[in-house]
C-alpha cells in the first residue's frame, strides 16, 4: 500500500526547522521528509506505518494505492459512508494484480474499504464492467448500409412493377386484390 499524506500548504510554512535536502524534498526535526509536488507538500507511508503524532493536525488529504493479487474484484467505483475507492485491475501474461486508489481524510477509513474489496464484502455501486446501452459505430454503420441496399432493391422492385402495370394488355381489369397479390410477389423477391 502506497500512501501519501499530503499538508495544508499555509500550516507547512510556519513549522520550524523545515530544512531542504534539494530537488523538492525537506525535512522535519524527528526524521520526517517532506516532498513538494504540484505546490503540494506530503509525506509517504508504509501500509503499517502510522500518521505520526505531530503531523496529524497537518494532514488535509490522504492518497492511498493499494496493488494486491488474488481473486480478481469487480471494475468500478466502491463507496462506503463518505469513502469511495475507484478500483481496476491490471493482467499481464501470467497474472492479474487490483488497484484500488483512495482519496480519504482517515488512513483508518481507506484501511477498512480496501480489507471489504478484498474479501469481497461489498459490491461496486458504479461498475466498469456493466453492458453498455447502444450500439458501437460499426454495428450502426453496418445497418445503415443494410437499410441503403434494402432502399435500391425496393425501388428497383417499385420501378418494374409500374412498368408492368404501363405495359399494354397487362392490366385491362384491374382490381385491389390482384395489384395487392402482384406487390406480395414482388415483395417477396426480396
């Protein structure tokens, strides 16, 4: 797990002792290093590691990273109370790793989540993997290429018709159900 601590940028500038080490990076009087990113201050974590005690007032934003293998969870966004985690997955040739990305307030809330995700507690109220609605551009281009085609042929079939239909002796009686039968057979041809 991948965590990083980020600071309220107006409190990181009147602690005392903040010395840079060069390249964006500082340090705190008990061993804390900052980095500076964005015009963000942060500091990182180890899953096991613990906000220290006085940087906890400082702390605006959590970002956690969380990669684990095992049974592969659903793409999507999980959410519990105010906590929402966007989790996907990556394959490679011999095996999937979950990611799940946090943006929490408490490293405890992120901790609580990603442990329901990876044992399968909970469901993603948004899922990536749900069937679209719609069609794709080639499936609708292929429709429209069938209907144009289905367009030709029928007015081909209209245009031989009204020239039987104008052919001397063709129609000297004309009633309904014999133009009727003659447009099913042509209809039919189709």
């Amino acid at each position: 797990m991948s965590v990083r601590c980020f600071l309220n940028p107006s409190e990181v500038e009147r602690l005392h002792g903040l010395k840079s080490l060069g390249h964006n990076m500082f340090t705190l009087p008990g061993g804390v290093r900052l980095y500076l990113a964005e015009e963000r201050y942060y500091f990182e974590l180890s899953d096991l590691d613990e906000i220290p005690p006085s940087m906890e007032g400082l702390v605006e934003e959590i970002s956690v990273l969380h990669h684990w293998k095992g049974a592969r969870r659903e793409a999507g966004i999980y959410r519990e109370g105010e906590v929402e985690a966007e989790v996907s997955y990556q394959c490679t040739s011999t095996e999937a790793t979950n990611i799940a990305r946090l943006q929490v307030k408490k490293i405890e809330d992120a901790k609580s989540l990603v442990r329901k995700i990876m044992t399968g507690v909970i469901r993603p109220v948004e899922s990536y993997e749900g069937s679209q609605n719609g069609k794709s551009r080639q499936e609708l281009e292929g429709e429209l290429e069938a209907a144009r085609f289905g367009e030709s042929k029928l007015r081909e079939h209209v245009f031989a018709f009204v020239d039987k239909m104008r052919a001397p002796k063709q129609w000297l009686w004309c009633r309904k159900s014999t133009v009727a039968a003659e447009l099913l057979k042509i209809v039919a041809k189709k």
